[in-house]
C-alpha cells in the first residue's frame, strides 16, 4: 500500500480537468473573465500539482526543463510577432485589425487569441521554472522519512 | 411555487452560512492543531454544500447550476483531500494530538513517534 495513495488517486482524477479548465479559461478569454495570464497560472498549476504528488522526476519526464525554458521565450515571440506581423501589414504595433482589413472586428478576435496564446504559453512556462527552482533543490524530508 | 423555492434557498443559504460561521470561531476556539484542522475541514465541506445547493435553487434550470454543481464536486473532492495531506504532514512530522487525563494514547500507530524524524519536533 502507497503512502500517499488518497493523494495519487485525486491528482490522477484532477490533473486533466484542470488542463482542460485552463484552455477553457483560455479560449474563453475574450468573452467572460480569464485570458492568457490565468489560463497560464492553471496550467501550470496541474504540472506542479502533479510534481508534488508524484515527485520532480515524473513531472520532469513529461515536461523537461529545456522545454520549459524554450516555451519562456516562445510566448514572448508569438506575442512580439503579432505585433510585428501588424507592423509588416503596414499599421502599428499591434494593431489587430490588420489581420483582416475588410472585417476589422474580426481581425481583431484573431489577434487577440494569438496575443493571449502568447501570454499563456509564458506565463505556464514561467510558473513551472520557478516551481523547478525551487523543487530542484535537496529536500529537509526525504522519500524513506513517510 | 417560487415563493417555495425562495424558502428553500434561503433556508440552505442561511444554514450554510451558519456552518462556516461556526467553522471559523472553532478554528480560533479549539485547542490544538487536530481539533482546528476539524473544525475547518468539515465545517467547510457541510457550508459549502449547503450553500452552493441554495444558489442552485435561486439560479434556476440555467447553465450556471451545471457550473456550480461542477465546482461543487471538485470542491467535494479537493477539501478533504487538502485536509488529509496537511493532517498527513502534521503527524508525519511528529505532532501528536493533544490528549485530555483520562485518556490513553493509542498504541503502536503507524510512523509513531518511536521512529525519528529528520525534521525533530
């Protein structure tokens, strides 16, 4: 019998609806609260909570730190990129409307789920470096100590 | 047939608010970690459904009483589930609960206190 079994169970339960919820808050943004920044935090929040429970190695399988490191940048890119995207269409720094000059409502909702693609990609992969940094270092506790 | 419903409602929205009231004066009150962690963990629960039953009684057949039945489920999952962890940590760590005269303290439990921790205490 596992020590931590009722935790196991629950974050196995947990750790998808929670994804789930986070594209929900993120796809959603631009009608009800939520956006890229929350939908980050959330998702980051089912990793970490599964690094908890199981342990820095398996969460480091599923989601290595190069990867994370990459995806820190990246958003930023895709974020910067819409707006130089707007510029090279020859308007301003994002200016969403660009993306469709004969319907410029809809370029709008076009380029404000890029931008918030890019918010939440930084803010997951930020979230998850810092929970590495810190759980990256020896624990007081060890495993055997349960 | 509305008025009904407001009753209701307003019977488990009281009732809940009650629990919670109570919850948080046993959570001052009570004497030691293990009664206070009680005192939180059910009360909350108890309130928290009474609660959110009352709003889904005012809300009506609307998607915001899937809404709040779903986040009733997963806070039915999620709060016992943070109280077992942190009482887990508590006695884990070598925090006994405290025990009155006539009490005895329960024998051979597992991680007693015969094996030592990293941490003391």
């Amino acid at each position: 019998m596992e020590h931590h079994l009722i935790l196991r169970v629950v974050t196995k339960l947990l750790v998808g609806t929670i994804i789930l919820f986070a594209f929900y808050v993120q796809f959603h943004g631009d009608f009800s609260p939520g956006g890229g920044f929350q939908a980050g935090v959330i998702m980051a929040v089912a990793f970490i909570l599964y690094g908890l429970v199981f342990g820095l190695d398996a969460v480091q399988q599923v989601f290595p730190p190069w990867i994370v490191h990459k995806l820190v940048a990246l958003g930023v890119l895709v974020y910067a990129g819409t707006g130089i995207w707007n510029m090279v269409l020859g308007y301003e720094f994002l200016h969403y409307g660009s993306l469709n000059p004969h319907h410029m409502s809809h370029g709008q909702h076009t380029g404000i789920i890029w931008v918030e693609a890019g918010v939440g990609i930084t803010v997951t992969g930020v979230m998850i470096a810092i929970f590495y940094a810190f759980a990256g270092r020896a624990p007081r506790l060890g495993d055997d100590d349960w | 047939m509305t008025l009904l419903i407001d009753i209701l409602s307003w019977a488990c929205i009281i009732g809940g608010s009650f629990f919670m009231v109570v919850s948080a004066i046993g959570i001052v009150r009570f004497p030691d970690f293990w009664s206070r962690l009680h005192a939180a963990s059910v009360g909350d629960s108890g309130g928290m459904i009474l609660l959110i039953a009352g709003m889904c009684l005012q809300s009506g057949l609307t998607l915001i009483t899937v809404k709040l039945i779903a986040i009733g489920i997963f806070l039915f999952i999620t709060g016992p589930t943070a109280t077992h962890a942190v009482a887990n940590a508590a006695l884990v760590t070598g925090w006994r609960p405290k025990t009155g005269k006539g009490l005895i303290a329960e024998e051979n439990i597992p991680y007693g206190d015969a094996k030592p921790t990293r941490q003391g205490r």
